[in-house]
C-alpha cells in the first residue's frame, strides 16, 4: 500500500458554525425573525434544533414542532402545510441573505488549518444547508479573509440535503476524490455528521463554535470555566451519540485529528 492510500485526500467542511459565523448566529436569529413576521414567537433555541438541514426542510421541521404549530395554528386559524412553509421559506432567504454580512468572520484558525491542510495536498470542499446563493455571499466575504475551497456545493445543487450523503458525496465526485475512506467530513451540526457518516467518510464534530453552543466568540470567553465545560460536555455528547469519529472544540484543532486519522489508514481501519 503506497503512502497515498493513507493519506486524507479530502476535508469537507460546513459553513456557518464550522468555519464563519462564531456560534451560527446568523441562521438561528434569521428563523428567529421570519416566524415572528409570520405572527409566531419561536425562541432561539428552538430555531437551532433543526441546525445543517437545508431551509426549506428547516422551516418545515419547526412547524411540525408540536409546540410551534399549536402557536402557528393559535395565531393563523389553522394547523400549517405545504403553502405556509413555502410562504415562510420565500420571506426568509432575504432576510438570511441580507444578514450573512454581519456574521461573516472567519473562525479563528480556519485559514491557518486550510493552509496546513494545502501545505500536504489535502484538498478542500465547503458545503452547506444554505442555498446557492446564500452561499455565494459566503464564498466572497470567506475568500476576502484568506479561505477559498476548491469546490463548493449548496443544498439547492442536489437532489436531497442533510443527512442525506448527496453534498458530501458531489464534493467528492467534484474534486475527483479516489476514496470516500480518505474523506473527512467538518460539522457542527447533527444532520452535518449523519451526512458524513451516510458518504462513507470520517467525520469530525465541531463544538464550541458551532451550533451545539451557540454563542458568539465574547459570550463564550465571557463565561465561567465550569460553564464552558459544561456547555462543552454537553455539545460533545450530543455529536458523539450522532456518530462523530472525534469531536473538538473549533476547527484550529483539526490537524491534529487529521493526523490520527492518517495513522488510522495505515493501520488499515475504515470509517
């Protein structure tokens, strides 16, 4: 076996919460505001339970939330179907578009890991339960701060989205990868591991500045050790029972995982 049969050939990575976005703050208040136009109140955690599914499949899990349809149906005179998730859906890729600017910060060590990364040929794919031109926005305000993977898939750009394989497995067909095996999968978000894990692919969870979390940079820094540690345990647990191969707490610590999973593929184990 040559040595590139043990190397990782590809790292595949989520967007908000995995590489921008600190704490995926921009899908979570976005759902937060559409719903209220829509005369709901759903609280923020409550928008995030359904984090990584593509949008419209977002909003569709929210509404058949026991809970927010009974506010949806107190609030519209019925219970909500197919036309009011398509109502909801339409009213909110505006509103997320036009808020993407606002939470577009790289998280920190994402160019640094990237360029590690390029530094021993590994190739690198962004995907995202964001449609195609949601994004774009990001793949522009991304590459400005130093981060620009090679190919990039929406959810709008295959048949299914999360935790179907179909992204994962189209950046691996679009960079002309030989072995899912010698794939790794970056997420913070469930449905983002189950993808992983669906393709055939390592799969890495992301904790701390992922959704799981869910706080800014500043409000985590802010917080007392044992809060932090608790918050982490909490987050890993929930993305370990998903089916993560490991777990860490931002993308600055994936190199190392990387390593081990090179030394993983020598000793001939398989995701």
């Amino acid at each position: 076996m040559g040595k590139t049969d043990n190397a990782v050939e590809a790292v595949i990575f989520d967007w908000a919460g995995t590489v921008v976005d600190y704490g995926s703050r921009a899908p979570a208040g976005a759902f937060v505001e559409v719903f209220r136009r829509h005369g709901v109140e759903i609280s923020i955690p409550e928008a995030r339970g359904p984090m990584g599914s593509e949008k419209r499949a977002h909003v569709a899990e929210l509404l058949a939330n026991p809970a927010i349809a009974a506010r949806f149906e107190k609030a519209h005179g019925h219970a909500p179907g197919e036309a009011d998730i398509d109502a909801i859906y339409k009213d909110f890729i505006p509103l997320q578009i036009g808020v993407l600017k606002d939470f577009a910060e790289l998280i920190p060590g994402t160019a640094e890991t990237a360029a590690w990364l390029r530094g021993r040929g590994v190739k690198i794919a962004g995907n995202t339960g964001y449609n195609a031109e949601m994004s774009a926005v990001n793949e522009k305000l991304a590459a400005g701060q130093g981060y620009a993977p090679d190919v990039c898939v929406a959810a709008s750009d295959v048949p299914r989205g999360r935790p179907a394989p179909d992204m994962a497995l189209k950046c691996a067909l679009d960079l002309g990868i030989g072995a899912v095996r010698r794939c790794v999968k970056v997420d913070d978000t469930i449905p983002g591991i189950r993808e992983g894990l669906n393709a055939g692919m390592w799969t890495v969870g992301v904790t701390v500045s992922g959704n799981e979390v869910g706080l800014s940079r500043a409000e985590w820094a802010a917080l007392p050790a044992a809060e932090q540690a608790k918050l982490r345990a909490a987050a890993t647990k929930r993305l370990a029972e998903a089916g993560a191969h490991y777990v860490i707490d931002s993308v600055a610590d994936l190199p190392a995982v990387i390593e081990t999973i090179e030394r993983r593929l020598a000793a001939g184990d398989r995701p």
